[in-house]
C-alpha cells in the first residue's frame, strides 16, 4: 500500500471512525501479523480474526460514509477509504486460502464479502474460478460457488460448470442434481420458453438416473413450485411423471395432496395442473382430502393403506393447527373435517400412532369417557410411548382419580421404566398440594421400593428436604441414615444433608463439627473423584468452623482423588482464594495458641 494511501487511511479512520491511540493499536497489530506472515507461523485463526476486524472497520466506514451524504445531501463525498480496506481484506482472503485448505464457511463468507464490495473489486471471479477447479472435499462448496456465479454474476456458463465439476467428484451427492436442476429453472424464469428444452433434458437426465426414488423427484416439484418460478409446461410434465412413476408410493399422494392444498389443481384426464387464482380455502382443503381418498381408493395393500392414513391424519392435523380461526366458517368446517376423518379411522381400528390418540383424545375433552377410552386404546396399540401414559396419567390427575392415577403410575414404571419419571414429578407435586397424607408413602415408594435408578436418585434429595422442612432435622436425619445406604449411592442427598446440617451449626458445638467432618469425609471419598464444588465446601466448612490446620490435609486427599487434570486445577485455585479469605482468621489462631 502506498504512503498517500495509508495516508488516506489515517486521516479517514481517525477523523470519523477511532482515536489516534485506537489507530496506532490497529497499526501495531497489523504489523505484528506481517511479521508472524513473513515468518511463515500465521495460522487460519489469527487470518481469520484479522479479516473479521478489518470487515468490521469497513462496514463503519460504509455507514459514515451513508451518513454523511445523506446529511450534506450530495454524492461528492471521498469513498477511497472502502478500495483500501477492501483491497486488504481481500488480500488476506487470499493468503488464507493459499495457506490453507478452502473451507464452505470460509468460501461463502468470502463472496459474501466480494457480493458486498463487486464495484470496487470484481476480481474475484478469477478466484472463484481457482476454488471450483481445485478445492474437491466438500460438495456444498460447489452448491455455493454456482448460485454466487448466477445470481451475482449473471453467469450461467460458470454455474453449470461448477455443479459439473462438484458431480465429477461427488457423484453419489443428491443435492449437486437437484441443485443442477434449480439452476436451470432459474435460467428458464429469465428466458421464459427459450430455454425449455434445457432445462427439460436436466430433468429427464435426472429422473432416468435415479429411477424410483420418490424423495428427488419431490425435490424436483418443490423447485418447480417456488413462488418465484413462472408455470410452464414443465409443471404438466413433472407433475404427471411423478403420479405415473409413483403412483404406488404413499409419499407421492401426500406430495400431491399438498400441491391442492397451497390452490393447485391437477386433471387427471387432461394432466394439466392450474394455478387456482384466489383460491378459497374450504375448495383447497377438500382438493386435497380428494386426493388422498383417491389414494386409498387406488391402494393394493393393507401396508400402503395403513401408511396413507398415517399421512393423511398427519395432514388433517396440521390443516386444523393452522387453521384461521377468526373465520367462523373455514373454522367450523375444519372441526368437521377434523371429527369425521379421526372419527372414521378410530371406529375403523385404523388408527396407530400414539399422536394421532392424543389428538383425538383432546378432541374428546368434553366427553370424558370417550376421552378415557380413546388413551386407554391408544396404549393397547402403543405400550411403550411416554406421550400415552403421560396423557392418561394426567387425565386421573386433573380427575381426581388419585386410585386410578396411582395404578398407571406403577403401571407404566414396570413398561417404560425410567421414562416414567415425568409421571413421579407430577405426582410429587399433586401429593405435595392436595394429599398432605399420601406424602410420606409417595417418598418411599419413588426413593426406596421403586427399582429405578433414575427415579430414585430424582426423589431420595426431594424426601430428605421434605422430612427436614416439615418436622426437623432430627427427622431429616433419621431419613438419611436409611437411605445413604441404599444403592445407587446418591451424590445429591449428601450436599443436601450437609447444606442443612451447615445450617444448624450452633457456636462451640464439638460433636456436631465431628459429626460433620464424617459426613465430609464419606461423601468425599464417595463423590470426590468428580466434584470439585465438594472439596472446595469441606475445605471452606474447616475454615470456618472446623480446624483450620486440616485444611492442607484435605487439599492433598482430594488433588489425590480428582480423576481430570482440570479438576485439580480448578480446586488449587479454589483453596488459594479461600487461603486470601481465611488468613486473618488462621493468624490469629496462631497468635492465641
């Protein structure tokens, strides 16, 4: 760079953007990063870091620059500054990328960088090109590369031909076609028919290669049915090819059922589609539950029925989630739309899905044994689904059928075992709130008799503190001497016994301090390969109240017994906090005795 140019520079960024010492630190820095680049030791982090604080200095420069025409109200305004800064930051790009390998994010930032900055620096097309010949590791990049060279470039050529080389490479990669096939409709939508035959032989070149494979071509229609793309007779073409190729494929019914839905209509007779213009919503919503009868009429096996209902429940659902429902009567014809269907595949033995019970569970609310019959099904079909037994779990509950709730929570432990602990959570509040008598039994029930380890190590802290805040610690420690014994061993009900032991420390207590140095001691030897927390409390508890000369003896116990580097690590820095903290308090000791 040239000393008028840098010249330019300072006087830009220290008039309007930093301070003479905020410059003279980004002058230093830059300097240090010449040097380390000369020594050839730069690495991708401190290229990278360098490019984000120089695109940050150019973007604050761009909006001052915005600012001050739009104040002064005339264009002439020195914009030197962005060539300089967009000149550096380019160069750093291309030091990054000759060091190091093209990377997607470090590739898409880059002509995001070049998109913002072409006028002044349009070069990079050279680079780009050099990427697309010579990075080979990621298809994305090549995905990103051809939409670059077309919707910035106006390239057409270069987007071909990177989505070629990316095949070449990646030639088991779905998305390279499907986004060869996008680039070509996007040319279509400029050139109207002219280039239909192109884009056409893509397509069928696509669609022959990957024959029977229902999911590109549905990529393939959702292109097509961007609401950016015109219609052509493209449309006609696909749409009839997918129904002939697939017409045996529940997804494809579905896919066509969607395609009605959004105000299509397809004629089967003449396979055209239209775009219904201003469609009504209820004309919509029956297209496409016609095609899905049609679908069921049309299906060979129970399996592909069976499969066409999961869907089209699926779909009547989300028609009925985002219905507008400050249109009374799109609304009320949903709701009936929404009863029949659930109510023709229940009575029909139809339904399967533990979602599609719940659905119509909650659509039975109002009639409670209907609701009741519908879960109780529902878990017939579908024993082991968590959503199931929490909803008929909350039904008793919000019931007040404590008996009945109490029988699908012991229930559904022995099926779903562990994943039955939303069910405990809920009951604990219920008993905590309504059934002051029922707690103690739930405690023990869900911290001893119950054989889940996931459930009782969730409860055992939870009856602990119970026991403490309804009677006293006396009673609390009554219930900790039974359950500390029990296995797994519970971390959590030692740190809440001795929170609450802490607590009930009186002045002078001798006993009770040795009675907790036990407890520290056992839970430290139990926990104390994992928890740096409960050193640190052992060793602030001896400070404290305690004897201030153990404090080294436990430092050593547990350095000994953390299993991670860090942990101890961690722990040094704890004990040399506390050591600041407490060293008044060890003086004096020291004094008196």
């Amino acid at each position: 760079m040239s000393s008028e140019q840098l010249n330019v520079e300072k006087i830009f960024l220290t008039t309007y953007i930093m301070s003479f010492e905020k410059f003279k630190e980004l002058t230093n820095q830059r300097k240090l990063l010449n040097e380390i680049i000369l020594s050839g030791k730069a690495t991708e982090e401190q290229l990278v870091v360098q490019i984000n604080l120089e695109t940050i200095i150019l973007d604050s420069c761009k909006e001052k620059i915005e600012q001050a025409v739009k104040e002064t109200n005339t264009g002439d305004f020195n914009t030197e500054i962005i060539t300089i800064l967009s000149k550096r930051i380019n160069d750093v790009y291309m030091l990054l990328f000759k060091k190091f390998k093209y990377d997607i994010t470090l590739v898409s930032s880059y002509l995001e960088f070049c998109s913002k900055n072409k006028k002044i620096f349009s070069e990079y097309k050279i680079v780009l090109d050099d990427i697309m010949d010579t990075f080979h590791s990621d298809p994305e990049v090549y995905i990103t590369g051809a939409h670059h060279a077309l919707n910035e470039c106006n390239d057409i050529e270069s987007a071909r031909r990177y989505i070629a080389i990316g095949i070449k490479f990646h030639d088991d990669f779905k998305k390279l076609y499907v986004e060869e096939f996008w680039i070509e409709i996007q040319n279509l939508n400029k050139t109207g028919d002219i280039s239909i035959q192109t884009a056409l032989k893509k397509y069928n070149s696509i669609i022959q290669q990957f024959k029977n494979d229902i999911h590109i071509h549905i990529d393939l229609v959702d292109i097509i049915f961007n609401e950016k793309i015109k219609m052509s007779q493209l449309h006609n073409i696909i749409i009839r090819d997918m129904i002939d190729k697939h017409k045996e494929n529940e997804l494809m019914w579905q896919k066509l059922s969607k395609i009605h839905l959004n105000g299509y209509v397809y004629n089967y007779d003449t396979e055209i589609i239209e775009k219904v213009q201003d469609p009504n919503r209820i004309d919509s919503i029956k297209n496409c539950i016609g095609t899905y009868n049609k679908a069921l009429e049309e299906a060979k096996s129970i399996m592909n029925k069976k499969k066409l209902w999961e869907l089209f429940l699926d779909d009547v659902i989300e028609i009925y989630s985002s219905s507008d429902t400050d249109n009374q009567t799109n609304k009320d014809f949903i709701n009936k739309l929404a009863d029949q269907t659930f109510s023709q595949a229940y009575c029909s033995n139809i339904m399967k899905m533990p979602r599609h019970f719940i659905f119509w569970a909650d659509r039975n609310h109002y009639d409670k044994d209907r609701e009741l019959a519908v879960l109780k099904k529902g878990l017939t079909v579908s024993k082991n689904d968590v959503d199931l037994w929490s909803k008929l779990f909350k039904y008793y509950i919000n019931h007040d059928f404590l008996k009945n709730a109490m029988a699908v929570l012991f229930e559904s432990v022995s099926i779903i075992k562990e994943k039955s602990l939303p069910l405990w959570e809920i009951m604990e509040l219920y008993v905590l709130n309504t059934e002051e008598d029922m707690v103690e039994k739930f405690y023990k029930q869900a911290s001893i008799i119950v054989k889940i380890e996931e459930i009782n190590l969730r409860f055992r802290p939870e009856y602990l503190e119970w026991r403490v805040l309804t009677f006293d610690i006396e009673s609390g420690r009554q219930i900790f001497s039974i359950l500390k014994f029990l296995e797994p061993k519970c971390h959590d009900l030692y740190k809440r016994m001795l929170r609450f032991e802490t607590l009930n420390i009186i002045a002078n207590d001798e006993r009770h301090i040795k009675y907790m140095r036990k407890l520290y001691n056992e839970a430290c030897n139990k926990f104390g390969h994992m928890d740096v927390e409960l050193w640190y409390d052992c060793i602030r508890f001896e400070y404290m109240y305690g004897i201030p000369s153990l404090v080294d003896v436990i430092f050593a116990a547990g350095i000994n017994l953390l299993e991670k580097s860090s942990y101890k690590t961690k722990l040094t820095e704890m004990k040399t906090e506390l050591d600041a903290q407490f060293r008044l308090k060890i003086e004096v000791i020291q004094i008196e005795d």
